[in-house]
C-alpha cells in the first residue's frame, strides 16, 4: 500500500509539529473557531487503515478512527469505491421529500439488525448529536409526557437538547443557559450496589424510584431515560451485569421509554452491532452515528414502529440519509458482518489482556475496563494522562483521553494484532517517563 511505502509504522521522521505542520496550525489558528478541543498538534495529509501520514511525511499508528468514526479504517476500499459509485449517480435529492433506493434498503438493513422483536423504522439525520435531538423529540411525542430522565457522567452531544442531557463536563453547559427544561439526572451505577451482583433485585434501580419518581417526576410524567450501555466521553464504563435488564423491566413498569444512546458503542465497535446485546436487553429507541458510514457524516434514530407514529412535517433533515453516505453505510454493514465484528472480539481481548500487563509492571496504569474495541485505563490524574497523550503524539502513537483521567482507545476496527501489540509496546516505554 502506497501508505507504508516499505516504511515501519510509526516512523517519526520530523518532530512534530514539523514545519509544514506549524504553518496550518498558524492558519487554523487565525480563522477556524477556538471552541474545538484540539488535543495535540496533529495535522494530517492522508490515512489508511490504522496509518495516518501527516503534512511532514510522520507515519502514526492511529488508535483513535478519528473519535470511534472510521470504524473499517481510514480510506477502506471498499468504502471508497462504494462512494464513488455513488456520486457518479446520484450525489443528492434530499430524502425528505423525495425517495431512492439507497435509503430504504439502509433503514431496512438497521432494522433488521436492531435488538428487539417486531417491526422498526428508521429517521436519518447527519450526526450523533441530532439522532439525539430526533429521539428526544420522538419520546415526548409519542409519550405525551414532559420530563426525560439522564445519567451523570453522559455525554450526548452539544446542541441544545443534547447538551440538557448530558452531564460529564461542565465546560459543555457553561455559559449557554437556560437549558432544555424538565429533564433531570441520576447517578450512573459504576459498580453494582448489590452484593453479588443483581440477583435479588438491583438496589440502583430501586433508589430511582424512592429518589426520583417519589420526590421529583412522577412517573406519568416520565417520557424516556437516555443511557449510554458503554458510558462515552464519562469514563467508558459499561454497566455493571443484571443493572440494564432492572432498567427496562423498571422502565415497562411505567410506560417510560428506554432510549440506547450508540452513537460511539455502536456499530461494532464492542464486538456485536449494538453494544446493548451484550446485557440481553432491546431498547424503545436507538440512536446511532459515527462510525455507521466509516467516515462520512451519517446519523441514524430505529425505534419500535408504533413509537415511531410522528406525522409529515414534524421532523425532518434536508441532508441526513443522503445518497453517498447510505451507500458508504451499506458497504460498512456488509464489511463488519463479514469480519471486523469478529476481529473487534478478538483483538478487544488482546488489547484488555495486554493494558492488564502493563499494570502490573506499571501501577501508574489503575482499572482496565471495556468492551471490544471500546477499552480505557486510568492515570492517577488528568495532568498525567495528558502528558502521556503527549510523549505518545511525540512517538508516533496516536490516543485520546475520556473521563477524569482515562486513556481511551477506540482503534479502527481492521485493527491488525501486530498492531495492538506495538502500542502495548510503547506504552509499556512511556509509562515510566511519568514517574
């Protein structure tokens, strides 16, 4: 591949930011906006796989898929020829008021995968943050009711209504209130309450009712609860076992929707479609986006078809479900069912094995946890793990941050195991340089 060019990956030929890098970063900093959280001073040129090259020729092992989106790697070629089939067809005719074949075979194709038994339909909009606005919408319509209940530690994006459910960082409601009333926030169970797991009933489920339903929103009330079944930018904290099935037998008791937010656990990214099948239990409405068209901004909410009873005009989207990124969609589709859900399973493990090592040898690295490709690990404090962020930029190794103190990684799922072994291989040389 034209990418490797005979080279080992990484293969930091100029420090970066070099000085091809130091120029854009000059430009963007003059005109593009300053509320984008920009990590380290990556400036990238082209991408392949797992492999991305910067403007001054660095080659990165990329465990980042650009925030969990390119999930069959950068610039797959399948993806890509999906995409230029398609644009030499039909580029757009917006979906919501006309029709072609691409979106109809794409809704059917979610439904089809979705958990859950009966007929679903589909809404398409362009990004994480509206399929969120689209379900929140579609849960008090449906319901009749006004208030919606989140978790602490969520994020769901950052327009309005995304932004009123989530609760992981204070910088994203700073300044912007009033927020989108009635919707009101519990504590998110990191570990179960219950000794012995949720055998007997789980305890967390039950304060949610004396705490919340009893004192603040009666459950008549109660249109929907958001959740994350892998807590995201919160920390990558899966739920502990027996406490979503508690949610949704809680949440049939009083007609209140469940709403699983996959827009970054989705799409096979833990090893199965949807990361909620790994708890045996099928939601009201599904959110997805990010890595559902490999790279191309699609966004996607499947709800129960008689949830989904909203009439002409009440939503729409004049870009979501657009020609080029269905197609890009259904090749992504086609590609983790034929293999990259199996290689997420698979190479999950060998990272989560891998991370159990290092912290051993390193106690400096506390609390591996994760599904699938979906896996962070603790530092003792932000500033640490920033550094590391850092040093790992410097080496070639490409990582993000979530949580207080969390390093996340969230690699391409084409992910090779020789791969996942050498960035094992310089964290396990980076860790020290922290003490």
């Amino acid at each position: 591949m034209w990418l490797f060019d005979g080279r080992t990956v990484p293969d930091i030929q100029v420090e970066p930011p070099g000085p091809k890098a130091q120029e854009w970063l000059r430009r963007d900093a003059a005109r593009v906006s300053p509320s984008y959280t920009r990590v380290y001073p990556l400036v990238v040129e082209r991408a392949s796989g797992c492999v991305v090259q910067d403007v001054d020729g660095n080659l990165f092992l990329d465990l980042t898929a650009g925030i969990a989106v390119t999930a069959t790697g950068h610039c797959h070629p399948q993806i890509v020829a999906s995409i230029q089939r398609q644009s030499e067809r039909l580029i757009h005719m917006s979906g919501t008021d006309f029709y072609y074949p691409q979106q109809a075979e794409l809704a059917e194709r979610l439904a089809r995968g979705a958990p859950g038994s009966g007929p679903k339909k589909v809404f398409f909009c362009n990004s994480g943050a509206e399929a969120i606005e689209a379900a929140l919408k579609l849960a008090r319509w449906h319901t009749r009711r006004p208030r919606v209940i989140a978790l602490l530690g969520a994020f769901h994006g950052r327009t309005y209504g995304a932004m009123s459910l989530s609760a992981s960082k204070a910088v994203h409601r700073r300044g912007f209130a009033p927020l989108v009333p009635e919707i009101h926030h519990v504590p998110f169970p990191r570990t179960c309450p219950e000794e012995g797991g949720c055998s007997r009933g789980c305890r967390w489920a039950e304060e949610l009712e004396r705490t919340l339903l009893r004192r603040l929103a009666p459950p008549d009330e109660v249109a929907a609860i958001f959740i994350e079944p892998i807590q995201g930018e919160g920390g990558y904290y899966p739920w502990p076992p027996g406490c979503l099935p508690a949610l949704r037998q809680w949440c049939d008791r009083h007609g209140i929707l469940l709403v699983a937010d996959e827009v970054q656990s989705g799409m096979g990214r833990t090893g199965r479609l949807f990361a909620i099948e790994h708890y045996g239990v099928a939601p009201d409405i599904l959110c997805l986006a990010k890595g559902i068209a490999s790279g191309l901004p699609l966004g996607a909410v499947v709800a129960r078809a008689e949830i989904m009873d909203w009439p002409p005009g009440s939503h729409a989207s004049t870009f979501g479900g657009n020609p080029v990124a269905c197609a890009a969609a259904l090749a992504t589709l086609d590609l983790l069912e034929r293999e990259y859900l199996a290689n997420a399973a698979a190479r999950g493990e060998q990272l989560r094995a891998g991370l159990h090592d290092l912290a051993l040898r390193h106690p400096i690295l506390r609390e591996v946890r994760g599904l699938g490709l979906m896996v962070a690990a603790d530092l003792p404090s932000p500033e640490l793990r920033d550094r590391l962020l850092g040093l790992a930029f410097r080496r070639g190794l490409l990582l993000l941050g979530c949580g207080e103190a969390a390093l996340r990684f969230c690699p391409p799922l084409c992910i090779t195991a020789e791969q996942i072994a050498t960035a094992l291989r310089l964290l396990d040389e980076l860790l020290p340089q922290l003490a």
